[in-house]
C-alpha cells in the first residue's frame, strides 16, 4: 500500500521540477521589470551580481534531477531529490526570517508572493514525497510511469491537491489573468487594504500599544501598502507602530515594525519576524 502511494507522486515530483527550471530560467532570461531578482527566492541572500547565475543555478540543479528521476533508477537522483527539497525547506526558512518582504522564487517571478508557512509546507511534502520514491522500486521513472495503473489514481490526485492548497502562485496566477496587470502595477483601495491590515494578527496583537486608530501616513511602494501609527514600546518610549500589508493573495501577509524617534526599529522579543522599515517619509 505504502508503496503504491509512494509510487503515484513520482509524475508529480518530477513535473515540479520541471516547472521550477523552466519557470526560473524564463524569469531570468525575460526579466519582466528590473530589480525583480532582488525580491524573489535565495537570489536576494547573495550579492546582486550573483543573483541571476544563483537562480540559474538551481535551476540547472533541478532539471539534473528530474533528468535523472525519469531516466534512471539510480537511488543517488532519488535521495538527491529529497536533499533538494530539504535544503529548500531549511532555505525558506531563513528567508523568511532575513528577508520577510520576499517570495520564494519557486517558480520564477510568479513566486514572489512573501514565503508563509503555505510555501514552507509545499517543501516539506515535497521532501516528504521524494523519500517514499527511495522504497519504490529501482526503475527509470518512465517505466514507473507507464506502468501506473488507476489504482495509482486516488493517491496521486490527493497529492496534487494538497500541493495545489500549499500553492499561493494559483491565486497570484489567476490573479493576473483577471486583472493582466502585476501586483505592482494593480490599482488597490487604500481602504481595502487598511481592512485586511485591521482583520490580521499582527494589528490585533499591537491595537493595545496604538494611540490613535487612525493613520498618520501611509503610502505604497510596489506591491505593499504600508501605515504608520503612533504608539507606545512595551517598554513606554513613544514609537511610530509601522504596518506593511501585503496588496495580493486571498489571505495577504502582514509584517510590523516598530521605529523609535531616531529612526531605528525597537528590538523586542515579541517581534521575531518585523520589518526594518524607517518611518521617515
């Protein structure tokens, strides 16, 4: 049984992976507005002029593994597979922590949705399902996929659809379809998105330290609209409370800083995951 479900993700495994290389390259190679790199996947964590050869990179990386998941059966590609997609898991991670304004990258410049636990999920399952391809047996992928029969189906179809739930690119691609516009270039209420920040954790988790339930400046810079509120530390230093919303997606990220009258974000422990952001504007 174990086996038979094991063996239905392989079309799946090997489809992501394509689409992540060809994905990648496309976005490098087209580059559809400047700076696009610097907001997408591990490219933001190295120097700028590394940015393209690092997407280039994994890319490359991922169409060797697909390469060999569908000609061999070599246990090296398989175990390779689930290494790939382990290190991506651990490297979302960080980038989540480093640089919470960026997207994963996964697939190209339609990932740049800022990495959640959504996109962090997808690569543990990921990295889940290419483990179970070890104990399948040792044949190339293309003779495990030609012999697939419509027991396969139910399992397979499941994955799908729990990688399908795990994808914000589905939103952020229909979105664009609607709208044929980028995030960045769409037109957005002001108040729609002041909704979304005042529906969120983030803003329930600070409304005790705000002043003011109003606004004191707010304005956008691409795909975020950010609000500035006047507030007080935990530790009572007056500071300006700074909201970032996220202006895509059904269920938009929220980030917060806190910025002392000098201009420098307040560290609190309660704030793992703030957004630098001076208030200066």
């Amino acid at each position: 049984m174990l086996t038979t479900i094991a063996a239905a993700q392989l079309p799946i495994v090997f489809l992501l992976l394509a689409a992540g290389t060809v994905a990648k390259i496309g976005t490098v190679t087209r580059e559809v507005e400047p700076g696009m790199l610097s907001r997408l996947g591990p490219a933001v964590l190295v120097p700028e002029r590394w940015r393209a050869p690092a997407m280039l990179g994994c890319a490359l990386g991922e169409l060797f593994l697909a390469s060999g998941l569908l000609l061999t059966g070599h246990p090296f590609f398989r175990w390779g597979t689930a290494g790939f997609f382990a290190i991506s898991t651990y490297v979302l991670w960080e980038l989540r922590r480093r640089r919470p304004d960026a997207g994963c990258g996964c697939f190209g410049e339609v990932s740049a949705v800022p990495v959640g636990r959504r996109s962090l999920g997808r690569t543990m399952v990921l990295t889940a399902m290419a483990v179970g391809l070890v104990w399948t047996p040792a044949i190339p992928g293309w003779e495990s996929m030609a012999g697939l029969t419509w027991t396969h189906v139910p399992s397979a179809l499941a994955g799908l659809l729990l990688l399908a739930a795990l994808s914000p690119e589905i939103e952020e691609t229909i979105a664009r379809l609607r709208y044929r516009a980028p995030c960045e270039q769409r037109r957005l209420d002001p108040a729609t998105a002041l909704g979304r920040l005042r529906s969120s954790t983030a803003w329930r988790s600070h409304a005790g330290l705000l002043s003011s339930k109003d606004p004191v400046d707010s304005w956008r810079e691409l795909c975020w609209r950010f609000f500035v509120y006047p507030g007080t530390s935990h530790a009572g230093a007056p500071v300006d409370v700074v909201f970032a919303v996220y202006l895509s997606g059904r269920h938009p990220a929220v980030r917060v800083a806190m910025v002392g009258s000098d201009g420098q974000p307040v560290q609190t422990e309660s704030l793992p995951e703030s957004l630098p952001i001076s208030a200066g504007r």
